[in-house]
C-alpha cells in the first residue's frame, strides 16, 4: 500500500517584497526576497529557506540512519552553502555543499558511508534539481 503524506503553510502579503508565512499551529515567521533582487534587509529568503531545506533533511536523514545501525553520534555539526547562477540564461542553484563534522566512538567508516547513503537517499534533495553533495570529516 502506497502512502501519501501533504505538508502544507499558508502565506500572508505583508508589503511589497515581505511576507509571513504560517505552519498551522507549529510555527510561523517573515521572510522577504533578498536585497540582491531589491527585497528589504534582515529577512530570511526563500533561496536561503531552499538551501536549508537541503542542509535540514541531510542531518535528519543521517540522524534516522545512524540510529538504526547503532552508531552513537556525539557531536553533530554543519554549514551549507548553495551556488545561484545562470544557466541557460536562467538563474538557479546549480550546487549546494553541507560541510559536516561529527564525532563518534562507534566504526567511523560506517559513518562514512550513511553519509554517502544520505547524499543517495535524503527525499527533499531526492526533489531537487540541485546537485547536493556532503563533505564530512568524522573524527
């Protein structure tokens, strides 16, 4: 049997290029296009949401998967960082690069490879178009 799972927000209009942005009742925040394409200061854009969106599913993605193989994770961090530029004349992320550190005590080669698996498996960047490749260093 086939599942089928809706995620679903609204949206609220607050001026020119700014809006809020609503999650039922989890959460809420204002984002805004970004000042290089003459949007205010000091909001999140939706291309930064789009790169984060990325980074975000890569970490709970590698935290399902280290779980279900027993590997004990004690430190966990990482950055991202997406490439916006034209192709074929057309303005798009054509990268984005999560750089991760995590420490373990458990087999770190396996480590390594759930961090392949999530570059291979992770569904929101399954839905990209966007090349998004992980650059680990596990201690």
């Amino acid at each position: 049997m086939e599942k089928k799972f809706i995620f679903s927000n609204t949206l609220k209009l607050n001026g020119e290029y700014q809006a809020s942005m609503f999650f039922g009742d989890k959460a809420s925040f204002e984002f805004a296009t970004p000042p290089e394409f003459h949007g205010p200061e000091g909001y999140i854009s939706p291309e930064e949401l789009f790169v984060a969106s990325a980074h975000a599913c890569c970490l709970t993605t590698f935290i399902a998967k280290t779980k279900k193989a027993g590997i004990n994770l004690m430190f966990y961090e990482s950055s991202a960082e997406g490439i916006l530029e034209k192709v074929d004349g057309q303005l798009m992320f054509t990268k984005i690069t999560v750089n991760s550190r995590i420490k373990t005590d458990s087999d770190k080669e396996n480590v390594r490879k759930i961090v392949k698996q999530v570059e291979q498996s992770a569904l929101v960047i399954n839905s990209m178009k966007t090349n998004v490749t992980i650059e680990a260093t596990v201690e």
